[in-house]
C-alpha cells in the first residue's frame, strides 16, 4: 500500500507540473488559470514551503521538516507489528501513512516545496490546497484511529459481558 500511494503521489505530481503552469490558482488570471472540475473542486498549481497548512513557510523550515518526517517513519516503523496484528485495516492504515509521509519527503529533497493541487471550496470557506499525499497521510490516520477506538470499544464490551462469571467457590 506504501508503494501504491507514493507513486499516485509522484505520477499526479508528475502529471500536475507538465500540464498547469506554476501558480495556477485564481480564475482572474487567464494564462494561469486553474482546472475548474466542480464548483467546489479545482485542480491548481501551488508549492508549500512549510507544514500544514503553510505554517513556517515564511522560514527554511525544510530541513526540519524532512527530519521530523523520517523520525515519524521511525517510531511508526517500530510499533508496526502490533499495529498491523492487532488492528483489522492495520496494514492499511500503515501502507497510506508512509507512501504519503514518503511522498511529501521527495518533494521536500529534491524540490524547493511541496508541490500542492487539489483546492477544496466549502460555502464561505476555501480549504488550502493539498495533495495525495496528504490526504493518504490523513486517511492513514483516520482508518487507525477508527480502528483503534473500535477495538477498544470491542475489548471493553468483552469485559463487560463476562463480569462476574467467575465467582469464587465457597
């Protein structure tokens, strides 16, 4: 799954900077112009310099960035056997987590930003633009979330059912 979803990252990418120029994002600007899909769906053309969100864009924040990534990875790599043996969509969760998290790195090695395309519109709201990546890295998360609150949930129901089942014998 890590496989798959870094090279969705990589191929969109790869696909979004030969056919949208650079800066592609307000419809005002005709030769710039981005992919209007939905009203409330376009395909742009932006970079991020910083985190979510752009935080710290304003600064060199790459190197951090790429190493609070990779020290991540590491400490997801090292509890993954439970996560993927315990958890049913384990393995999941797992493989979309780091192909984005890999995905996002890439760009951050060998680019300048990370390049962004997809632009959400809500009434009266205008989500930052992201990309694969990101939304593998936020499904990733959710589906272990989910699946951890449900096993919990789960357990918690199996010890409740068989309290007082083993009572002692006089």
């Amino acid at each position: 799954m890590a496989v798959v979803a870094l090279v969705a990252d990589v191929l969109t990418k790869l696909i979004l900077v030969r056919q949208i120029p650079f800066g592609a994002y307000f419809l005002e600007d005709p030769e710039r112009s981005p992919v209007v899909v939905f009203p409330w769906l376009w395909i742009v053309h932006v970079g991020n310099k910083g985190a979510a969100w752009g935080l710290g864009a304003q600064y060199d924040v790459r190197p951090f960035l790429v190493f609070l990534a990779l020290a991540v990875l590491a400490l997801v790599w090292r509890w993954r056997h439970p996560l993927m043996r315990e958890l049913a969509g384990g393995q999941l969760a797992f493989g979309l987590f780091v192909g984005g998290t890999l995905g996002n790195v890439r760009d951050r090695l060998f680019g300048d930003h990370v390049v962004d395309f997809l632009d959400v519109h809500f009434p009266g709201y205008r989500f930052p633009a992201f990309n694969v990546a990101d939304s593998c890295i936020c499904v990733g998360v959710v589906i272990y979330l989910f699946m951890s609150y449900r096993q919990d949930y789960l357990r918690r129901e199996a010890i409740t059912s068989h309290a007082g089942e083993d009572q002692p014998r006089a």
